[in-house]
C-alpha cells in the first residue's frame, strides 16, 4: 500500500540584497525587510528561512545594502521562534573552519537546535577578490571535502588536527558544541553538470542530510539518481538524505505578464541569461504553471523546494506560494534513486 501523499517541505531564503532586491534602501529598511519577511514566512508554514554569507552584490558589485547573514541569524534565532534556520556560509579559504564552526554552534544554542549549516559548491570569487581573502586558484572541492571533514571532528568537542590542500588545523578546538549530537549539513551543488553528484567528495555524500540542487528538471532528477547510486556504493541509505530544489520564484496572474517580464531588457542584459534558460531553472508562471513544474521536480525526487522569490522586497510570490502553490504540490511517494 502507498504511502500517503503529503504537500512537499518549503523554505524561503531571505531579502539580504546580494541580488540587489534592497537596492535604494537604508540600512534600517533592509534589515526590516529580512526580519518582516522572517515572520511572514514563519506564519505562512515554511518549514526553514534561509540566510547566506554574502557581503557583496551580484551580478554587479554595488555599494547598496546587504544584510551580513550570521549577525542576521543571530538576532532570528532569540526573536522568530517555531522555524528552521539555515545559512550557507563560504568556504575556506574565504571563512576559517574553526570560526564557522564556532558561528554555527552558537547558532544552533541560540536557536535552540533550529540550525543547518549549508555549504557550496562554488564560491562567490569577485567579492572574495575584493575583500582581499581569496587566492586565485583556490579549490573548491577539496575546500568542502575538507571542511565537512573539519566541522565534524570539531563540533565533537575535541582537539583537531587537519592537513588538508585547503584547510591546516593543529590541535584547534571549537567548544561549546552544537545543541544535537549532529547538526544538519546542507550542501548546495548545480544538476546541470551531468557529473554532478560524482564530483561531490566523499564527505559530503557520507555526512550531508541534504542536497539543494539547482536545475531543469530533468537534471535533478539525474542528479538526485547519481547522488543515491553513490550513497549505496559506500553502504549508505539513499533515503538517508533529503533531495531539494534551490531555485527562484515568482508568480505572475497570466502567462502574458510573465512572458512579456522575462523578455524586458532588465532581465535578460542584468542576468546574461536567455529568458528560456532563465524560465527551464526557476519557478516564474502562473499558480497553475508553477504546480505542473514543481510536479515535475518532485515526480524526480525532489522532496523540498528552496526559494528566492524574485521580486523581493514584495512578499507576493511568497505569499501567493505557500496558500496557492504548495498546498496542490504532492511530495513523491520515494525519492527516486
């Protein structure tokens, strides 16, 4: 007999301006609108807010407001109860291990064990450039094999020593620890590489409780596959870990309007993208398109979607997701592997 079909998990990651959505605004404006947009997707049933480590703006490098994540995380934590919290924080050599994993338990104590620490599996290298702490050439994969390695042996409580290409620690320890005996691990990684999951290190496909890809539909699917297809290899449960969707929203009354928004010079000069691309890896339609397209990604095995909703600082999309979208989305039965 099958198992009932429930609605899917779903997060919001925050306004912080990374993307310029809080251009124009003070800086008291904009940290109102990360902690307004906090409570209404507490309100609203989300299941995680999201923040990210960013001190910078993209596609351009602006001098307009972002919200640095960690000091926003902290004050969410003591003041919006009753939601997960995550934050993608940079890797090493860009953040030291030893601090992130400091931030993240006192997140998580804050908090009251609300915390998942996400990792990428790119870097942000332009504001990193700019901020002076990047060296050309730094390696991603070994950064997040080694600081998955890192975060676990020092949230045990003990002395670490690490050799690493990326990460060196001698004799480090990070105290207090992390509230539960494992803080979640989320790694964020693009499906469109049809080698996805098998770049991913070992670590990570051992010690991750969840994967955000980013994708068409069908490349998630492939990815969410390859990704069970190694877990299994190592002995390890594919069902261990939880598939979802990282991607951008926003809802538009008919098709005409999203249409002609995705044509307009904004879109397609400000993100290099062709509005096709653009449409297949995001979530942009109507109520009805946007639950036929959020079937297809859980029909592959998408078990939560992630999303930044595009035309922040508005909170329609938000709003318009959770009563219209996700209530008509049913979860897949198994995550397909």
């Amino acid at each position: 007999m099958s198992a009932p079909v429930v609605g899917p998990r779903r997060s919001v990651v925050a306004p912080q301006g990374a993307r310029l959505e809080l251009a124009g605004l003070s800086g008291a404006e904009a940290w109102r609108t990360v902690a307004e947009t906090a409570e209404l997707a507490r309100a609203s049933g989300f299941d995680t807010l999201w923040l990210e480590d960013r001190t910078d703006t993209v596609p351009r490098r602006e001098p307009q407001p972002v919200i640095e994540g960690w000091t926003a995380l902290a004050a969410l934590a003591a003041t919006v109860p009753d939601i997960g919290l995550g934050l993608l924080s940079a890797l090493p050599p860009h953040r030291n291990a030893v601090v992130v994993a400091k931030q993240a338990a006192c997140a998580d104590l804050v908090s009251g064990g609300r915390l998942t620490l996400g990792l990428p599996t790119a870097d942000h290298l332009s504001e990193h450039l700019a901020a002076g702490g990047a060296p050309l050439g730094a390696e991603t994969a070994a950064a997040l094999g080694e600081t998955v390695e890192a975060l676990r042996a020092l949230w045990t409580g003990t002395r670490t020593t690490l050799d690493g290409e990326v990460v060196t620690l001698a004799g480090a320890h990070a105290v207090p620890t992390p509230l539960g005996p494992r803080l979640p691990l989320s790694v964020r990684a693009d499906a469109a590489r049809t080698d996805a999951a098998a770049l991913l290190p070992e670590a990570v496909v051992r010690e991750c409780s969840a994967v955000q890809w980013e994708g068409e539909p069908d490349e998630v699917a492939r990815a969410i596959r390859d990704f069970g297809r190694r877990r299994e290899a190592l002995g390890l449960d594919p069902a261990g870990v939880r598939h979802a969707l990282f991607a951008e929203c926003r809802v538009f009354d008919d098709r005409l309007g999203r249409d002609r928004w995705l044509a307009t010079p904004h879109v397609v000069v400000f993100w290099s993208h062709h509005p096709d691309l653009l449409a297949r890896r995001s979530l942009y339609g109507t109520v009805h398109q946007l639950v036929e397209k959020a079937g297809e990604y859980t029909a592959g095995g998408v078990e939560e979607f992630v999303l930044w909703f595009r035309d922040y600082p508005s909170t329609e999309s938000l709003r318009r997701f959770a009563e219209e979208i996700a209530p008509r989305v049913p979860t897949a039965v198994t995550a397909g592997v």
